[in-house]
C-alpha cells in the first residue's frame, strides 16, 4: 500500500535570501492514513518532519520524489514499525511540486 501526500514548494516573499527559511512539520501515520493530504513549504527550505507512526507492527517511512512517477528521489527516510516516532530532515528543491508517496511496508 502507498500513502501519498503532496509537498507544494513556492518561491519565498522574503527581501533576505541569503538564509532559508527553516520548517518544521508534525506527520502523524495512524490506520494507515495520515493526518494531512497537503503540505507547503518554501522553495529552497530547510525542512524538519517529525513523523509519528501509530501503527502498530507496521512500517512506515517518508520519501520525497521529484514527480508522481518517482523516477528521481529528493529525500527517502528509513522505514520505522510503529508505533515509534522518528526525525527526518531535507532540502526542499528551488521551486517545484512535489508528490511525497509514503510507502507502508508490512513487517516482515
């Protein structure tokens, strides 16, 4: 089963563009569903996901792909068996959409 969640990355507004912005985002996987559809970040960010995994015995990991085909990955996350939380961190690219599939892999 995959779980998909769309990163929307946009230009930053800001006059200071010698420092990205930092963002930290709280992800919650529970009944292999997440608690959000969409998340938005600026372009260029540094971005911190707080993943929680309420499955039990099941794993879960947070992947960012270029495009819905997932042909170039932005960041892939190790995959967790809940319920555990764990702290991913990555670069969003300059400026582009992005499909975030997060995989659900059954315990093995």
């Amino acid at each position: 089963m995959i779980l998909m969640l769309t990163l929307t990355v946009f230009p930053s507004c800001a006059t200071n563009t010698t420092s990205p912005e930092n963002v930290t985002i709280d992800l919650l996987a529970k009944d292999f569903a997440f608690n959000t559809s969409t998340i938005t970040v600026p372009a260029g960010a540094n971005v911190t996901v707080n993943f929680d995994n309420q499955d039990a015995s099941v794993g879960h990991n947070f992947a960012v792909y270029d495009s819905a085909s997932m042909k170039k990955t932005i960041f892939k996350g190790e995959i967790i068996s809940g319920p555990k939380k764990i702290i991913y961190t990555f670069n969003a690219p300059k400026s582009q959409e992005l499909t975030i599939p997060v995989r659900s892999h059954a315990r093995r």
